[in-house]
C-alpha cells in the first residue's frame, strides 16, 4: 500500500510548516488528490490516521479534495474528463488521450494553532 508512505510525506510536509510558523498543534489538513494519481481516497484516510500519531497532527481533521481526470484528445482535438488511464474519448470513442489533469496529489491547505 503505498498511500503509508504518501501518507507519511504529508505528515512531514505539514509538520515542517506548523514548526516553520510557531504552531504547537495542526487542526486540519486539506489534500487534494486527482482522480488519475493512483490514489485510493479510503486507504489515504486511513493511513494519515496511522501517521500522524505522536505528531503536531495527532489532533488534525483529514479533508480530501477529489480533482476529476482531464485529457486533451488528439483525434478529435476535444479536452475531455476521463475517471482513469485507458479511457477511450467520450467524444469520438479514440484512445489517443495525452492527460492534462487529475494526477496531482498536494496539500492544499493546514490550518494552525
């Protein structure tokens, strides 16, 4: 499960940042991760809450912003939403799809005390 260590590189980005600003406790954290980055949402959450024990976030609220997928089609030279690789165009039924978004996994936001 790789979501354990994504989940643990958050937890030390957020870390770095309350201790960068004084803060003595993290109240949330906002993701947002994309519907193409190969992330399962469920075991994210879960893993986070393993993590951030004994941390600034031992307290923090998990918030999961989901980003849909987006390709640029090149037969029919449409931007299309996909929900994962390997869609054919919604448009034109062709595979020939270079994404454009949804891969991305970033915090978002920290909330502080």
């Amino acid at each position: 499960m790789h979501e354990m260590s994504l989940a643990e590189s958050v937890r030390e980005i957020v870390e770095e940042t309350a201790r960068t600003h004084g803060a003595s406790r993290v109240a949330s954290v906002r993701l947002e991760i994309g519907a193409l980055a190969m992330v399962e949402i469920d075991a994210m959450r879960f893993a986070f809450d393993v993590v951030k024990r004994g941390s600034l976030a031992d307290d923090a609220l998990l918030e999961i912003v989901e980003t849909e997928g987006s390709a640029w089609c090149m037969q029919c030279s449409k931007p299309v939403a996909i929900t994962r690789r390997g869609d054919a165009c919604p448009s034109c039924d062709g595979h020939q799809l270079q994404v454009t978004g949804g891969e991305q996994l970033r915090v978002l936001d920290i909330r502080i005390d």
